[in-house]
C-alpha cells in the first residue's frame, strides 16, 4: 500500500448517544478545516478501519470514521449476548449518521466505503441527498435479496464442498432458509453453539473470496474473538432481514442521487458481489462513473487502491471547485 497516504492519528474521537443504550464511536483525523469525508466500514459488524484513511490526502480532507451499532468500539458490543440487536437496524444506521453530522457541525460530507459499506451510503444518500458533496464505492452491493440469495446460496455451485459444512451448522428446521439458521444460532444462549456457528460463517466468507490471488485469503477470519462473534451476529440478523430494506429499494430511487457526483470502483473478479450490481447501479445514477478493476475481486488489489486514491483526491478537487448547496 505504498501508493497510499501516510498514515496519520486521530485528532478527535469520542463516545456519542445514539439513544436505545447505544454509545457510537467516532473519531477525525486529517485537516480540520478540510473537505468532510465520512468512512462507512462494511460487514454489517466490522468496525472501523484505520487504514482506509490512507486512501484521503489528509491535507485536503476532514476524515471522520465511525463505529457502527454493536462493533469496534460502539457499546453496547453484539459478542454480548445481552446486547439488543432489536434495535440494530439500517433505519437506525442512517439516525446514527445524521446524529454524527449534526454533532460535527458538518452541513456536507463525501460519502467513501465498501461492500456493506456502500449498501448504507447510497441508503443514507437517498435519504439526504443534499447533505451528501459526492460518493465513492468499492465492491457495490445494494442488498438485494437476489444478491444476498447469491451470497449465502448461491455460490454453492463454486465452492460445493465448503457450502455443505456451511449448510451442515444449521438445524434441520432452517435448512430453506441457512441465513436464518445462522441468525437464529448467534442468539443462543450456549457460547459453545454462537462460537461454532461464528467459526463456521467465517469459513464460508473465507472461501468465497479465497480465489482472489491479489487479496487477503482469510479476510474473514483473522480478527479477534469478539470482533468476529459481533460480525456475525451482526452480518446474519441483517442477511436474515434482508438488510431491513424494501427489495431493491436502492436502485429504484436511484434518481435521488441526481447531481450528487459518483465513482463506483469494482472488480472484475468480485464473486461475492458481482459486476453487475456496480453496472446497474451506474446505469441509474448518471452522475456516477463505473471503474472495472480487472485484477481485482471483493479484497481488493494494488490497482483497485491506487482507483480509489485517485478517485478520492479528484472528488476532494471536484468538490472545492463547487459552490456549496443551501441546507
């Protein structure tokens, strides 16, 4: 990653109320006085990534990174199993994001995440269109239920052998509907049963990127213990609900985005997210560029960080050259 920005410490952070016992963490680096850029993590449940800051000239940009709902540093964590994931929800995801905003005094912000990442960017940018200066997406999903479908069934006719020992974890009773069985496991009360089930899942994320030769093979796994229980949870309680979105929601209102300019860079590789989500989405967002990175899968590759620093440092240009919109 050498082609990236130097990395640079958090300047601010804190613990903000978010309502329903929830504390979402959040912390800035870069130039205080910089164009807002806010880093939406994927998963659901990863947490926040410091070194997705290396892809934001930190002289240019007011970086601001957040935890969402039960992971990283948010409370209450979800590899509690006491934490109350009723009120996790994308709903409440995109009241966290307009909380912050408004905690920061921030009127606009460039929008920059990936993978879940972006499923909640464009949701929040449909939201509030015009508290959004630009967008950039890595490995585009829009959770639709054929994407989630192909995701967590799908891709058995790739990896049959591993989908079996996934499907194998799930109770008979689920064995139609395998993401419901794992969001059903991840609440029992036995922690012997949340850890085989976690284990499991990760398994299967594993092996779905495992033929990305320019990515990270086990990008799943290797996390620690209670960051990879809190992924989970968190991954199958929205997989199960369909990301509580209406199906397709996101690119039927695509039209929202109008005027807000985009920059969707996608591997050609991506089996977990295939190209034509990206395709489609560029095809009803006029505003938004689609980049085929062809070395690249859903982990990424050196080409697909040095297309998002790129595409990062022309927004930021793009941006500063415009006369900011009324609220």
């Amino acid at each position: 990653m050498s082609d990236l920005y130097v990395p640079t410490e958090a300047t601010q952070r804190g613990l903000l109320d978010a309502g329903d016992g929830n504390r979402m963490y959040w912390e800035t680096s870069g130039s205080p006085d910089g164009v807002p850029a806010l880093i939406v993590h994927g998963g659901p449940g990863t947490g926040s990534v410091p070194s997705l800051r290396r892809y934001l000239n930190p002289d240019q940009y007011r970086v601001i990174s957040f935890d969402q709902r039960g992971c990283g540093q948010s409370v209450p964590h979800a590899s509690d199993p006491s934490a109350d994931m009723s009120v996790n929800t994308t709903e409440h995801l995109l009241g966290d994001m307009e909380r912050l905003r408004e905690h920061l005094g921030i009127e606009r912000w460039v929008l920059f995440g990936g993978s879940w990442g972006s499923t909640l960017i464009l949701a929040y940018a449909e939201r509030y269109p015009r508290r959004v200066s630009g967008i950039v997406l890595a490995g585009v999903t829009t959770s639709r239920r054929s994407e989630l479908e192909w995701l967590y069934e799908g891709l058995a006719r790739f990896f049959p052998r591993e989908w079996e020992q996934f499907r194998a974890q799930v109770p008979a009773v689920f064995a139609g509907d395998v993401v419901a069985g794992y969001a059903r496991l991840m609440e029992d009360p036995d922690p012997q049963v949340r850890e085989r089930a976690a284990h499991a899942w990760v398994a299967w994320e594993d092996a779905v990127v495992s033929m990305e030769h320019q990515g990270k093979p086990d990008a799943y796994s290797d996390r620690p213990h209670h960051a990879l229980l809190a992924f989970v949870r968190i991954c199958a309680h929205y997989a199960a609900n369909g990301a509580f979105l209406e199906d397709g929601v996101l690119l039927r209102d695509a039209g929202r985005l109008a005027g807000i300019p985009g920059v969707l860079v996608h591997g050609r590789l991506d089996l977990g997210a295939p190209l034509q989500i990206a395709w489609e989405l560029s095809r009803a967002w006029p505003d938004a560029g689609l980049r085929i990175v062809d070395d690249s899968g859903h982990t990424g590759s050196d080409s697909m960080r040095r297309e998002l620093r790129d595409a990062l440092d022309a927004m930021v240009q793009k941006v500063v050259q415009e006369v900011p919109a009324g609220p």
